[in-house]
C-alpha cells in the first residue's frame, strides 16, 4: 500500500497537488454558511416563484428568461431551466436552486488553469488560478442564483472550445466544436452582452480563417447548429408573439444610450469603467459600483485608478506585441482570439458607457490574469528573474491577502445580520434572516390565510418575493397591505430594528419580534 502511494505522488507533480488545494480553498470561500447567508432578494425571490410552480407542475418550463436589467427583452430560458433540474434533484428550495450557479463557478478554477496553460508556463497558470481562487469578485457571484453569475465558466469553455478548434494538431475538433456549440448557446441566453459578443466572436475567427481554408466552417457549422438548437424556446416565443421579444432587445439597446453624451465622454467612461472592473476581479478593491469617480477627498481611488490604467492598458500593449511577435501558431491562435473578444466587448460598451457596472465585467473575468500574466512574462525577460520572481511573489500574496480582506469583512458583516448588530440601508436580504422572518408569519396565520404584510418600503422592495415563495409552502399568501385594509386579517408590519424597545409605549394588540436586524410587528 505504502509502495503504491509512493508511486501515484511521484507520478502526480507538485503543481497538481498545488491545484488541488487551490480548488479546496475556493470551495471553501465559495461555500462558508453558504445556505443562511445566501442572497435572496427581490430578483432572486421572483426566480424562486417561477421554477417552484415549474418543480409543482403549476406551470410549463418558460420559454424566456429573466429580463434584462431596464429593458423589456428577455433572455434566454438557459438560466431557469438549470435552476429547474437543480431543485427537482436536489430539493424545492433557495440554495438548492442556486447550486448550478456554485458548481459553474467551482469548475471555472481548473477550468482557467487549462485555458492560461495555453499560453503560459505550470508556474505562473498555477499562480494565476490562486489569484482566480480568492478573488472576492469571483466568490461573491458564486453565493447567490443569478442569470450573470455562471458567466465566468460558459465564457471561459466558449473560447477554450473555439482555440483548441483552431489550433493545428488537435484530434478532437468535433468534441471541441460540440463543446463550444453547448458553452456559445447557453452563455449568449445569460446576459444580453453575451447575445452580441459570443456570436460575434466565433463568426469573425471562423470567416477569417476559412479565407486561406474553407474546411475550418464545417466546425463553425456543428457550434452554429448546437447553439440555434439551445435557442430554439426562444424561437418558439418569437414566432407565438409576432417578434415581440427581438423588438424590445433593439428597443432596449436604444434606451440604453445616453444620447446627450459624447462619443469621446463614452471613450473615457469606458476606460474608467474597464479599468475599474479589471482592478475589482483581481484585487477586491471596488471604487464604484456605477464606474463614477469621485475627483474630491478621494485621492486613494485616483491613485488605484491610475496604476489601474498602467496594469491593464500596459499589459495590453505587452499582449498585443506578444501576440504579433509570436511564432508558434497555436499561441498565436490563443492571443488573436482573447484580443479579438476583448477588443468587441471594449468596442460595444463603448455607446453602453454610462448604463455599466462591475456586474458586467463578468464577462471579461478571466482579462486581469491574463494582464498579470503578460506583466510577469515580460518583467522576467528585461530584469534578473529572481528580482522579479521574488516581487511578484510579494504583489500576489498582497493581492491574496486584500481579497481576504474584503471576504472576511463580508462574512463579518454577514454575522452581524444574523445577531442583529448590522442596522442602516438594506442592499441584501439573506435567507437566514428570510427564513426567521416568514416561521414568524406562519407561526401567527392560519393555514389558507392571507398574511398583509406592510413596512418599511426598502425593506420591502427586496424581501417581499422571497417571503412570498417561503410562506407558501405553508398554504399562505402574502398581500401587500392597501389604504383601504380593514385589519381584520394577520397584519404584519416589517421594517429594519429600532434601537431600543419602547415597549411601554407599545399597543397592547401588538407582537413584535426581532429576527436580526429586522423588526416584524403583528397587529392582532
């Protein structure tokens, strides 16, 4: 026995035991309390209804999915149909429903490592996945069901698929291109971004190839096909509603222009914008959520800001001049195809500018190891490698430590919701708290009743749905609470704690409890 553990670690290098514990770690982070402090707010609530009534056979699997932030469109059903076949396996509830999201973001770590070790040397990919492993951005969108979240690894396995289809030497092309057909279709139904920047992407590498072989198009046909097959709910709903759902995409896209902007402030809000999303994936470090800067008492965002601009737009200078200096056809292949994306998704965000958040650098996750990767590279070429061997060590561990510093802050902050500590805006709803919050309500209505529920209207706006899908399962129906309401069914009244219990100047009819940082009151 001895002999043959011995045998199987001298097969296994260093760098795959390394990978192992990298990949622990993430599953760690991703999945530390994962059920009580799932997000559960409003959209996450709508969801929940949706593929519950699916899972009871209420209702047929949707045709669409959900809307796209600010628009009519809707997008692909890709999203809800996961979360279905989740919960029908796993259980008719919030956390089972989010699992495929936590899976695709688990498998995305040694996914990365396959897709850098393209281009770069064990060492370096190694290091790199590490970065991707704690990245808190990456950890974050792992802990919650949302349409975006699983776009890191449908992305990643799209260009993975289209390199490996163009590179020479590879006897696997069809699995590849069936691969890529899978990953284009799913990920162009899970942001509306991905519904121009994957096609687009797989149309230009594959025409621009065939100039010098036409052969290569039978592989963009296998994609083609399998992507239009993963579509076809969609094309069903088009053809029942007339084009209804096309005509508010293009609607949407126009809405989503500031007209009385100029293309040069578009330009610089979209280089803010890139910058910022590139320095949050790798670092934690948020300036904003909304890409604004704030030029007054906030010279330690400008500072980031402006190493920012040197990280990303420098190491796409050394990229690109990596790119067309490269011999080696299939890292050629690797570069021209990465640049070629990131080119379109910098290119069409451009008129998108002022409508971009840090959610949308999803799509472009896998960009800032990409740059790190570039910078080490050429570092190591101009300067003694263990100088540089020895700074990069102490700028990856540093990265390490701030995306630490921001996981552990959220799960503190997370604690605190759950103690009742953590009072002011409410921006998150959790599931634990979600759950205290609807046991009240069912443990104070009758089965078959209707539990009017009213309060602060923040509150309400994020947690009204999920309590919706949560009492239901005890036969209650939430109802939001109108002027004209007689009070003489269950009146609850939720809104964030008070500081402190007035309770002698409380009204005797009233039962209140407080469920972290929550106050529900029951009016008998």
């Amino acid at each position: 026995m001895t002999n043959r553990f011995k045998k199987i670690f001298n097969r296994t290098t260093i760098y795959y035991w390394l990978l192992a514990l990298i990949f622990l770690v993430g599953l760690f982070l991703r999945t530390y309390h994962y059920h009580d402090w799932l997000r559960f707010n409003a959209d996450q609530g709508r969801d929940a209804i949706l593929v519950g009534d699916v899972v009871n056979g209420k209702n047929s699997w949707p045709l669409l999915g959900p809307k796209a932030g600010g628009t009519e469109f809707k997008l692909g059903p890709a999203f809800y149909y996961f979360e279905i076949i989740s919960a029908k396996i796993f259980g008719n509830y919030p956390d089972k429903m989010a699992y495929p999201d936590l899976l695709t973001s688990l498998l995305c770590i040694p996914l990365l490592f396959l897709f850098l070790r393209k281009y770069f040397e064990k060492k370096l990919s190694v290091a790199l996945v590490a970065l991707f492993s704690f990245s808190f951005y990456a950890i974050q969108y792992s802990r919650f069901a949302w349409n975006p979240n699983s776009i890191p690894f449908w992305v990643t396995l799209a260009l993975y698929g289209i390199i490996n289809i163009i590179e020479k030497k590879n006897n696997k092309k069809i699995i590849w291109s069936i691969i890529a057909g899978l990953a284009v279709g799913i990920g162009m139904q899970l942001h509306t971004t991905l519904f121009v920047f994957l096609p687009l992407t797989t149309i230009i590498v594959f025409f621009a190839l065939a100039i010098k072989s036409k052969k290569i198009l039978k592989y963009f046909f296998i994609i083609l096909t399998i992507s239009l097959f993963l579509n076809v709910p969609q094309f069903i709903d088009e053809y029942q509603t007339h084009g209804k759902n096309m005509k508010a995409f293009f609607g949407g896209m126009k809405t989503k222009q500031k007209k009385e902007s100029s293309i040069l402030a578009d330009l610089l809000r979209d280089t803010s914008c890139w910058t910022q999303g590139n320095i949050e994936i790798i670092s934690g470090y948020e300036i904003s959520d909304s890409c604004s800067i704030k030029t007054s008492g906030y010279a330690q965002d400008l500072i980031i800001l402006a190493f920012g601009l040197i990280f990303v737009f420098g190491g796409m200078a050394i990229g690109f001049n990596y790119f067309l200096k490269e011999i080696d056809f299939n890292k050629k292949a690797f570069l021209g195809v990465i640049f070629l994306y990131l080119g379109i998704a910098y290119v069409i965000f451009i008129p998108l500018a002022f409508e971009l958040s840090m959610r949308f650098f999803l799509v472009i996750i896998f960009s800032p190891f990409l740059l790190a990767g570039f910078w080490v590279k050429f570092l190591a070429e101009k300067f003694p490698k263990k100088r540089i061997f020895v700074i990069a060590i102490i700028i990856f561990i540093s990265l390490i430590g701030l995306n630490l510093y921001f996981i552990q802050k959220t799960f503190a902050t997370n604690s605190e919701y759950e103690k009742g500590k953590a009072k002011g805006k409410v921006d998150i709803v959790n599931l634990g708290e979600l759950e205290a919050i609807s046991d009240f309500i069912i443990a104070n209505s009758n089965k078959n009743s209707q539990a009017y529920l009213g309060g602060n209207q923040q509150v309400l706006f994020k947690a009204t749905k999920s309590i919706e899908f949560l009492v239901a399962k005890a036969q209650i129906e939430i109802v939001p609470i109108r002027k004209n309401d007689d009070g003489q069914r269950p009146l609850f009244t939720l809104t964030l704690a008070r500081k402190k219990n007035n309770s002698s100047n409380s009204n005797i009819n009233e039962k209140e409890a407080r469920l972290g940082r929550f106050l529900i009151i029951l009016k008998k």
